[in-house]
C-alpha cells in the first residue's frame, strides 16, 4: 500500500494525532491537505506552539491544546506521539469503544516498500544506526534514516523503490506496541532504562523485543552476544538466520573482536575485515557498534566498504563531539549519553581523567556502576539537574572515595557549563556526559547538546 492509498482509507475517519513534534507534523500537514477531519492534541498551549499551531488551525485541523489536551479524546484513529504509553488512560479508554491506535513509524513499517534495517537497544543504537546507513550508502545504495533520528519517513513512502533501503532507530517507545518487525533487527544491548515511564523493566524488555518478534524464518536478527539478556531473547527469534556480535567470545556465525582484530565468521571460519585501532571515531564501546553494523549488513555490502567507513566516518553529532579546543582544553559533546552505561562508555574513550559535566531527568534508574566509573575517570565533577543529587550521592558512597574528585552543583545547565570551564587547566577535557535525559529542561538531547555547543563556542 502506498502513502497516497493510506491517507484515502482514512477519508471517511476522525483522525486524532497526539503530539505535534518533529515525526507527527508532516503527518498532520498530509492528513489536513487531503481534507481529512483532523484533531491535534498537544500539552502546548496555543501561544507556546507558535506559528505551527496557526497553521494546522488555518488547515482545518480541530485543536485540544495545554494541560487538559487529552479530555473528551474522540477518534476513530489514534496516532500517539512515542513518548505517550498506549496504557495512558484517556487512550486505552477510546481504544476500547473502537479506535484503532497507532503511530507515524507503526504505520511506515506497515507500508514501507522497500527492505527495513531496524536498530534498538538501551545504548548504542543512535551510532550503530548511523553507522549502518553510512556503510549502504558507500556501497551505492539508496537508503533512507529515520525512525527516532534523521527526518520523519512516512510521507516519503511514495518516493521509495523496492530495492531501497530504510535504516530505523527504533526506540522502547515506538516499539512498544508494533505488530510488525523490520526485516534485519539489531539488538546492541539491553540494560534497565526509561524506567520513569514503563511500569517496570519487564514492559521495557517486552518492548524491546518487538524489534525482532515479528519476523518472518527468512529476515535476520543480530544480537550482543555479550549481554546478559541475550539468552533470553534468543528463546523469541523466529528467523533461521541469527548473527551475533562479540568482543569476548567465539561463535559460529557473526562477528568477533580478536586480539584487536574484527573478523567475520561464517560457519566457524573466520575472515578479517579490519583492524579495531584504525576506526577513526574514539572508544571500545564504537568498536561494538561497528561489529554490529557490520553484522546487520552481511552480504549486502563488501568488506572493503565497512573498513572504508570505518575509517572515514567522523560519528553522529552530540555522540563524543569535539566542540572546540580553547586556550588548550578540549570541549566534547556527549549529550546523547543519557544512561548510566553510556556515559561510562564515554568516559572511558579518553585517556586521561575529564572534567564531566553530568545530570538531568531521572528515569528511574540507579549511578552506582556510575559512581565508581567516575572515581577513576573524573577530576572535577559538575552536576545539574534532576539528577544531580542522585548522582551526588553514589559518587560519595563509592568504595574508595575520599573527597576527590571534587563536586559541584549548579542548578543552571549554563552555570553548571561555566563552572567546568573556569576549573578546566591546559590540557583538560571537558565532557558533558548526562546519564540522564534532557527532557527536565530541553525538548531532547539534541536541543540540549545544541545548547552547550553554543555556550562553549562563545566562551572567551
């Protein structure tokens, strides 16, 4: 079915899209061009959305805006924003008189046209995506990113040939209720997240798991061989053709980190493609992400265009981004870092201890692996948000910590920034490395690796 063919199975429908962000507006601005009855609900006010709220409303679309947006919902066609749980009450409510519930990436991987590479996980999956779609596209072949990064998809399904590729990040959240699987799924990892909105880590694993549990015997799934979690995921694969991906042990059919070497292994036999110390972006947590991708597109590229990629590729924006260097410190951006774990990915791509600025909305989840990471990692600790005294706190009651590093609280993220910059000496590193969401103060990571861009490059 195409895009075109969808939007008139919907023309006699009362369309309700929840959430006017960045993967529901072209949806919007569609539904209202072909004349369908269109409500928008957003937690925004009128005057809070601005121009785009003056647009939908001039294109006809019904609007329920600010605190109490989702009272009186009535629908025959829900799409929800990823971060709104189908469990919400007022949805479950309309979905039970008969509304049919759905969502932007639900609907494109019902439709799409073209083979779908679909990457989740707890950390990881934001560069591994990028990583798979910068690989095809060396090859020559016409791929698509989105899903939770690049640009909204959806609407473009007209504009896509069978022999296309679409690369998705696929988060918990868009996962959660999806009744369809990309064909090739990646699983990086698995570990406790997000927790402040699943009711508990088994929703989050259950999630998680739709990346690969609808898949047809002849699609591919790509696990972490490394993970705890994986045995049991492996219980659900449906497809004959299961790649792993390791940096500790052998398998009969993946990809393997040995003595610093990555090969391929088909059948038990092993085939070098490159060195891990020639890829050109910093940490052993970007090794994975490599030996994942390379995985996920086995036999679609050569191994002459992985190892190419791998040296070439500078990494995803606000993934371990060099800022500018001033006066002889360095400024990283990190900010995509918001787990635990990931932020201990990032500490530990550098060789030195760093100046880490850390903190934000608390999912629900606990820094002791952080705090110990931090006695051996950091020289100076700068805290904000949420998070702040949480993380605090599991530093000072680490094993071993005896006043250093020295921490410092500001509830301001621009102060917090400035604070890190006038202890920073030649020589330091400065690293904002969350742990935590951004959404206490920004609208997501990007908007908050955006902002301390901004205030590193206008430090004097």
């Amino acid at each position: 079915m195409k895009f075109k063919e969808y939007l008139n199975s919907l023309a006699d429908k009362r369309v309700t899209v929840i959430g006017a962000g960045v993967s529901n507006t072209p949806l919007i601005d569609a539904l209202l061009s072909e004349g369908i009855d269109t409500t928008v609900c957003d937690k925004r006010t009128f005057d809070e959305m601005g121009e785009i709220a003056e647009r939908f409303a001039s294109g006809g679309a019904k609007l329920a805006l600010g605190e109490n947006y989702l009272d009186n919902l009535q629908a025959d066609v829900i799409f929800r924003t990823p971060g709104l749980m189908p469990t919400n009450p007022a949805i479950s409510e309309v979905v039970r008189n008969g509304a049919v519930l759905t969502s932007e990436m639900e609907v494109f991987v019902e439709i799409c046209p073209c083979k779908m590479i679909g990457v989740t996980g707890s950390d990881g999956k934001t560069t591994t995506t990028s990583i798979i779609a910068q690989i095809l596209r060396n090859e020559g072949i016409t791929t698509h990113l989105g899903g939770n990064i690049g640009t909204p998809l959806l609407c473009s399904v007209d504009e896509m040939k069978a022999d296309d590729i679409a690369v998705l990040e696929l988060s918990s959240f868009q996962l959660v209720s999806m009744s369809k699987s990309p064909q090739i799924a990646v699983m990086t990892n698995l570990s406790p997240n997000h927790l402040d909105v699943h009711a508990d880590m088994e929703e989050y694993f259950h999630a998680k798991r739709n990346i690969f549990a609808h898949q047809q015997p002849s699609d591919r799934v790509v696990f972490n061989l490394d993970n705890e979690f994986t045995p049991e995921y492996l219980k659900s694969a449906k497809t004959e053709d299961v790649l792993f991906f390791s940096t500790k042990e052998n398998m009969r059919n993946g990809v393997r980190l040995e003595d610093g070497e990555i090969y391929a292994v088909t059948d038990g036999k092993k085939e070098k493609i490159m060195s891990a110390s020639d890829i050109l972006i910093p940490g052993a947590h970007n090794i994975e992400n490599y030996m994942a991708a390379f995985a996920a597109v086995r036999g679609l590229v050569s191994h002459k265009t992985m190892r190419e990629t791998a040296l070439t590729f500078g990494g995803v924006e606000h993934r371990l981004e060099l800022v500018r260097k001033l006066r002889g410190v360095s400024y990283y951006n990190d900010s995509i870092a918001s787990s635990p774990s990931r932020a201990i990915a990032g500490l530990r791509s550098f060789k030195q201890k760093v100046i880490l600025i850390a903190g934000g909305k608390d999912k629900g989840i606990q820094f002791d692996e952080l705090g110990t990471e931090i006695l051996s990692s950091v020289k100076a600790l700068v805290l904000t948000g949420m998070t702040a005294e949480k993380i605090r706190d599991a530093v000072i009651n680490a094993a071993g910590y005896n006043g250093t590093p020295e921490i410092f609280i500001h509830k301001d993220f621009e102060k917090a920034v400035l604070a890190a910059s006038d202890i920073a000496r030649d020589g330091d590193i400065v690293l904002l490395s969350p742990a935590s969401t951004s959404f206490d103060r920004f609208n997501n990571f990007a908007e908050r690796g955006e902002y301390f861009k901004k205030i590193v490059r206008e430090l004097k």
